[in-house]
C-alpha cells in the first residue's frame, strides 16, 4: 500500500493555507530539558573516566542502578500470581495503595486520616502529583499565585504555568553560607497577598540540600497560618534525606497537626526506586470529611481529561510492601542504606577536598542534606570540570551524590580543585 | 535525630496553633462533580447485589465467562521481563523501542515515512494521554485552530479538548434513523469547515456508534480533506479489535497517507493488547522532513515534561517484548483475532435473539456495526429501566459494549431489550 506519488496525487486548492507543507513547518526545535539533557550529554561522551552527576537517580557503590531486593520481591509476588488482571484502575487509583500512601506522609495515627479529611489520588510520581494538584487549584482556588523558593527543581515552574498558575518567588538559599536565607524567606512569605500557594520542599530542597532546622519549620508555619497562605508540599525523598521516614516527613506533619489546609505531593521515584514505573500520590488535606469527598470527586475531573486512570504496576508494588510488616521492615532498611551510603559520600568529599587544601569553605557539602549538593560553583567552572574532567552535572553546580562512590569521589575532587584555582 | 522528634513532637502537642483554627476550609465552594459517565457506570454495577446483573457498561474486554483477560502473550512477555530489568527513568520521548513497533503497527512495516524518519512519536498514556499530548501541542504551535469533533464521540474527548483549551466544534456524524453514517452531511460539513481545519477523526470501530465509513467512503474524505488542506488526526483505540486484522483496521489511516496527508494519531494499546490499567500508548505526527520531526519530537517532550516527566516503564516493555518478537508477535495476532470474532459472534447471537423474541424493530445495525460498541435503539429513559428493572449497566446514550456480552447472558440481555423497547 505504498504510495505511487510521494509528492501528492491530488492537488490542494491554491486557497489551503500552507500549499502542501506542514502545519507545523514553522516549529523549532526544544532546547533539551537542562537536567536530562545532562545524562544525554554524558551518554554521548566516551571518555572511560566520565562521570554522571546530573539527574538524581541513586547509583550503588558500582556506579549502578539499584532495583531494591523488597521490590523484586514485591514484582515476583504479583507476577506469580495469576489472579492479577490489567483491569482500569479508578481514576483515583488504586485504593489501597491511597491510604497507605497517606499514613505514610501523614503518619498513621494522624487526625485528619482518621477523621477522614484527606483526599488522596494515586498519580504519576511527583511531577503528575503536582500538576493534577496544581490544574484543581487553577480551577478551584480563588488565588493563582504561587510563591516557589529561589531556587527550586527546575520543572517546578513549568509545571505550575502549565496547569494555569502563576509562580511567584521567595528567597531561599543564600549563596554566601551556601544555607538557608531565613530572613528573606520570612520576609517574602509576609510580603505575599493573603491566600497565595507556598511551594514547600518537605525535606532534601532540591537542587540546594539546605532545609529549614525544627524551629525554622515552626516559625514558617506560623507565619503561613496567620497569613492564610496555603501550603503545597513537594515530598520527593521521604527517608532519603535523613534515613528516617518519620523525620523526614515532621515538615508536613506539623501542617497537618494544626487543623489547617494543605497539599501534599509524594513521590517513591528515589524512596523506593520506583523512578519508570512513576508512582506518587497527591493529598489535599481538607478541614472537613465532606469537603475532601468532594474536592475528591473534582480531582477525578482533572484527572480524565489528562490520563484517564493512573498506571497499576508501580502502585501495585508500593502498596504490596506498604501492607506486609515484614516487606515494609525490609524496605526501611534498604532505603536506610541508601540514605547512608549518600551521607558517607558527602563526608569522603569534604575529606578529599580538605585534604587538597582547596580553597573556600566546604562545610556545606556535610551540611547540606539529600541527594544533592550545591557545589556553589559556576557555569564557567562547571563548564570547564566538564570539557576536562569528563564530569557533568547542571549548569547551576548541582552534584548528585547518588552518583558519586569511593572510588570516583578523588577524580571530583581533583575536577573542583582544578576549577577552582584555575577558575574564578 | 532522636531530639529532633522528641521537639517535633512537642510541637505537636501544642494547643494554641496561629491562625489554623479558626478558618474555615478554602474549598467550601467546591460542588461535587457529577459522575464520569462511562466510569461511573461500573462503579454503580459493582455496587449492585443482584445475581442477575450485566456490566455492558466500560469498553473493556471480557471472555465468554464474563471475566477480564489477560492475553497470553502478555503473560510470556511479564514473565521474561520480570526481575530482569532496572526501573530507572525512560526519557521523556518514553521507549524508543515500544515507539518503533507503534510505529510498525499504524503505518505499515515497510513505510517510507517510517525509513525517511519523517514521524515524530512518543510514548503517551494511552489513547487518552496521546490525544491530550495532541491537545495541548495544537494549542501551543496553533493557537488559532479549533477542533472538529464527530457527533457523536467518546465522551472524553471533549474534557480534553477543553482542558486544552482548544476550542470545540462538531461534525456530523452518526444517522440516527438509519443507524448508520450521516455521509452526505458529514461531507458538507468538511466542505464547509474554514480551510485548514483541525478534525478528529476515529480510525476504526468508532465509539460510541460502531459505524465506520466504508473504504470507498473514507476515500472521498480523504480527497475532500486534501481539497481544502484539513488536518486529519486520527484516534485509533481499537486497531486489530474491530474487524480481527490490525492491517485491515489501519485501511482508513494507510488512504490518507497516500494520499499524502501529514497526519496525527493516536494509539492505544489498552484493549488490543489488554494492557488498559498499564496506560501505554503512542502519539505520533507525520512531518515534511527529519529535521522537523525531530523539532516536532523535541517539542512534544517539552509538554510531557511538566505532565508527567516521563512515561512508565513497565506496559512499554510489555508492548516492546510482545511485538519484538516474531513468536510472540504472531501469538498476539491470534489472539487479537480471538477477542474480535468472539465479539462478532456476540452481534451475530444478540440479533438473533432479538428477532426470534419477534421484535418489531429492527436491529440490523448490531451487526452492521463494528468493534467493541453497539449503539442506537435505546432512548435514555429505556437505558434506565434496563438498569432498575434488569440490572444491566450501560451508558445512558444507549451505548452497549459488546464485549460485555456471553453465551450466558444474551438472552436475558436480547429479552430485557425487547421488553423496554416494544
């Protein structure tokens, strides 16, 4: 069925608009994504010592992708069992997995669960959490700002101008003490028209690793509740950050205990190396059980226009561990390892940049908490240790510590060293 | 770590919270959305108690014993796949893999468009997601266009369009009184649409009506389309579900390509493949040259990045290892054909039955129709009293799915018909 004349059997009226050519014929091509773009770029490279510090997904001692043994055996389990169909889920996904999804964040013996004023949707990873949370605001809250710390992962934006909001920003990190700006957070955050959304990393701020201490998160609080802003979460490294899933949720759980609004995203891409499969959950508490059910069926409503009805086999998995004791133990010990080893690494760096006498203050690589490092380097240097050292990484001097291992940390530090002291 | 909880939860056991009590919910005004009304309806089936009842409700696939199925060639590709692979992120684009065997399958294995690299695809989340990727890629690069929609279609086409926020307008489409295709109405409203148009057009089996236009009919739109530079995209939900041959149910899309038409689609590996929970699908745009497909593409990726990121692994690998490899591709093939024959031979039987109860009506257009979906024939009020009275759940345009419907319960099905519509 090939056809005979590839230059057009019929002749289009001399009135159509474009004779022929594409509708598209004008349309230039997308500058690559900044952070996947860093693996594309890293891919193409052949040099042996090359090293992939760009996307944040963990990497073992070996420099490998790690599939945890508890969601191998959570795959073999359903697998084997021929009961399993590939049936729709809901459009709010899988209802097991929703519930446990909300303990997990929330905390079991949370309120707002148990009196059930919080919706949850199952929804892909963090990234669709935050968009089919931010399309409801769009369409549901009577304010479109939105106020995002300076700086924040760089989807953040596109995400929130997509769905119809309009980011705003507050000070955040300071590049001085490469820490928190808690000054200007608070004063940004009081400047802010009452009821504008706060995007809140929940722990491990990404692309900077700087989070607020207990007493800077209470204060926060503080001030969002008596300005009646809403908060929004974005919870991508629960238990990845400090090793402990309860402490790594104490932001969001703070919200939640006062009685107030919020949303939650949650994202198991790093906890349990979900990271394909794109499994999440949005929440929206609510204040009382009957709005929830209803700010739920309107979730539904944002939701079939996008995708219809969520992916089963990642929520599948979380929800077969999450439910099972023993698979749930398993679980916090691996992502415990995970968190430790990132830890480790950090230490090795400072280790290795001190031992080089590379000038400046690297404390901030210990201090700062997550899969990420903000180097404080700039695109000259990051530029150079890229072209010369093999080692890439985002232009804004972010480093995934999840890429680095014992055995790789000296050829970084020697790449920052050497750009550095050649480099101003 | 540990002082670090023991302040939390001090903070916890505060009582007097700034400013959180005493407000009121931010969503007070927020109405309950009314029910999906395809997917609202097998969640009122599930609740009801009774033995008798029919789900003819969602298009999915079910056997002769009225159970969801999992194709066997599924069954060997998760076995294969399982515990072998990593989970890490696809690229934006999705499998570049399960992307060619979409390909493969839509516009010929020996297409040139396909060897000249002149299609820009992506993996998108089923048809659903491949028409909203659709949706939104028009309205950045075409702010100005609208979309022509048949009367009637899925109801979710619609909602995404909407959201979009590309502006809707309608086509005729189906002929109520006959039943079938409103041909000659359907051709003026292409010949009047402004030049340029953007129309969504079902590929094959379409739904909810079943009536499709005739090869020598989808012939003539394609000319006419050309005439007046229209642009086709094709949604294609049911590819090798309608008539047991994917080739066959591809005819619509292959005219219009030799005809020359650059054109859009959308596909959807949840019915023909089974894979419906799994969400894998593939949108793909026909352009004039490599470069701007890959333009296309880069674009393309751009909207799914602020969606979703990246698609899921997990139903591409599926796809990919299914109609990668030849044993395993003919398998499908089989079974494919399996799922349509089995409902052709449901038509076959509703009709039968219909006529033998003596039903003045007539009931033709069952099999005259084609793919999952029967419609036509039941006026609302008549699709509620087949749920009150007989249990049996379909949509309220009187839509049927026909994968619903066994051995086992078209009789009782034919006898409730006959009795809210005599």
């Amino acid at each position: 069925m090939e056809s005979q004349n590839p230059n057009h059997a019929i002749s289009p009226s001399a009135t159509t608009a474009s004779n022929g050519d594409s509708v598209f014929a004008n349309i230039a091509k997308a500058p690559e994504d900044p952070i996947l773009g860093v693996t594309v770029a890293y891919n193409k490279d052949s040099s042996p010592i090359k090293l992939n510090l760009g996307v944040g997904a963990y990497r073992t001692e070996e420099g490998k992708p790690l599939v945890l043994n508890v969601v191998r055996r959570a795959e073999q389990l359903l697998v084997n069992d021929p009961s399993r169909v590939k049936e729709y889920l809901p459009i709010t996904g899988l209802a097991d997995f929703n519930k446990l999804s909300a303990k997990l964040i929330f905390g079991a013996d949370s309120p707002a669960i148990q009196e059930n004023r919080v919706a949850t949707v199952q929804c892909l990873s963090g990234t669709g959490s935050l968009r089919v949370g931010a399309e409801f605001l769009a369409k549901h809250y009577h304010q479109n700002s939105i106020y995002i710390p300076q700086p924040t992962w760089g989807n953040h934006p596109k995400v929130f101008t997509m769905a119809g909001l309009s980011p705003k920003y507050y000070r955040y990190y300071d590049p001085e003490t490469r820490g928190l700006n808690f000054q200007g957070l608070l004063e940004d955050l009081s400047s802010a028209p009452s009821g504008a959304i706060v995007l809140l990393h929940a722990c491990a701020h990404n692309p900077t690793g700087v989070d607020p201490t207990v007493e800077q998160w209470e204060q926060i609080r503080q001030l969002i509740r008596s300005k009646g802003l809403l908060p929004f979460f974005d919870s991508a490294y629960q238990g990845f950050a400090s090793g402990s899933l309860d402490a790594d949720a104490q932001s969001v759980r703070i919200f939640v205990a006062d009685g107030g609004e919020c949303l939650a995203a949650q994202s198991y891409a790093k906890n349990m190396g979900l990271y394909g499969e794109r499994v999440g959950a949005l929440s929206i508490v609510c204040r009382t059980a009957d709005v929830a059910s209803r700010v739920e069926s309107q979730l539904k409503l944002v939701i079939r226009p996008m995708y219809s009805n969520p992916p089963i086999h990642g929520a599948s998995i979380v929800a077969t561990i999450l439910k099972d004791r023993d698979m749930y133990n398993e679980w916090t010990i691996e992502l415990k390892a995970m968190a430790d080893r990132i830890i480790s690494m950090r230490q090795q760096l400072f280790d290795a940049l001190r031992d080089r006498g590379t000038p400046g203050d690297w404390s901030h690589i210990i201090k700062q908490i997550g899969m990420f490092t903000f180097t404080g380097l700039n695109t000259e240097q990051v530029a150079f240790m890229t072209k010369e050292y093999h080692i890439y990484m985002t232009s804004d001097g972010r480093i995934s510590m999840a890429g680095l291992s014992s055995r790789t940390v000296p050829h970084l530090a020697d790449a920052i060293h050497a750009a550095v002291t050649r480099i101003v | 770590m540990a002082s670090r909880t023991a302040i939390c939860r001090g903070l916890l056991r505060r009582n007097s919270i700034t400013g959180a009590r005493s407000m009121s919910s931010w969503w007070t005004s927020v109405e309950p959305a009314p029910k999906d009304p395809i997917l609202g309806v097998t969640e009122a089936f599930l609740a009801d108690p009774s033995p008798d009842k029919v789900n003819v409700g969602v298009g999915a696939y079910r056997d002769d014993n009225g159970k969801p199925v999992v194709l066997e060639c599924v069954r060997e590709a998760e076995r294969r796949i399982a515990g072998k692979m990593n989970m890490e992120y696809l690229p934006m684009g999705g499998s570049v893999k399960m992307v060619e065997e979409s390909l493969k399958l839509a516009y010929g294995e020996n297409s040139d468009l396909i060897k000249e690299k002149r299609i820009a695809a992506v993996q998108a989340l089923s048809g659903t997601g491949a028409c909203r990727l659709f949706a939104d890629f028009q309205k950045r690069f075409r702010p100005d266009s609208q979309i022509y929609i048949p009367v009637p279609t899925w109801a979710n086409h619609h909602n995404i369009w909407r959201d979009a926020h590309v502006p809707q307008r309608t086509f005729h489409y189906y002929h109520p009184e006959s039943r079938g295709l409103d041909f000659a109405s359907l051709m003026d409203d292409v010949k009047n649409a402004p030049n340029g148009s953007f129309f969504l057009l079902h590929a094959c089996a379409h739904n909810p009506t079943g009536v499709d236009p005739s090869e020598e009919q989808w012939r003539e739109i394609s000319y006419q389309f050309k005439i007046k530079g229209h642009f086709p995209f094709f949604d294609m939900a049911y590819q090798g579900f309608a008539s047991g041959d994917p080739e066959r149910d591809a005819k619509a899309i292959r005219i219009f390509l030799e005809d020359g038409h650059a054109i859009g689609c959308a596909q959807s590996f949840a019915k023909n493949m089974g894979l419906y929970g799994q969400r894998v699908g593939c949108l793909s745009i026909v352009c004039e040259d490599e470069k701007q497909s890959v333009a296309v593409k880069s674009q393309l990726q751009q909207l799914a990045r602020p969606m979703y990121s990246n698609p899921p692994v997990h139903g591409a690998l599926i796809v990919t290892t299914v109609l990668g490899d030849p044993e395993l591709k003919n398998l499908w093939l089989k079974e494919v054909k399996g799922m349509a024959d089995r409902i052709i031979g449901m038509r076959y039987a509703l009709r039968e039955n219909l006529e033998k109860l003596g039903s003045s009506l007539s009931w033709e257009h069952i099999t005259n129709q084609i793919g999952m979906f029967c419609y036509g024939g039941l006026t609302p009020e008549q699709v509620d009293r087949l749920t009150n009275e007989f249990h049996i759940y379909m949509t309220r345009n009187g839509r049927i799915s026909m994968a619903g419907v066994t051995t086992g319960n078209v009789a009782y099905l034919a006898n409730a018909i006959h009795e809210v519509t005599k």
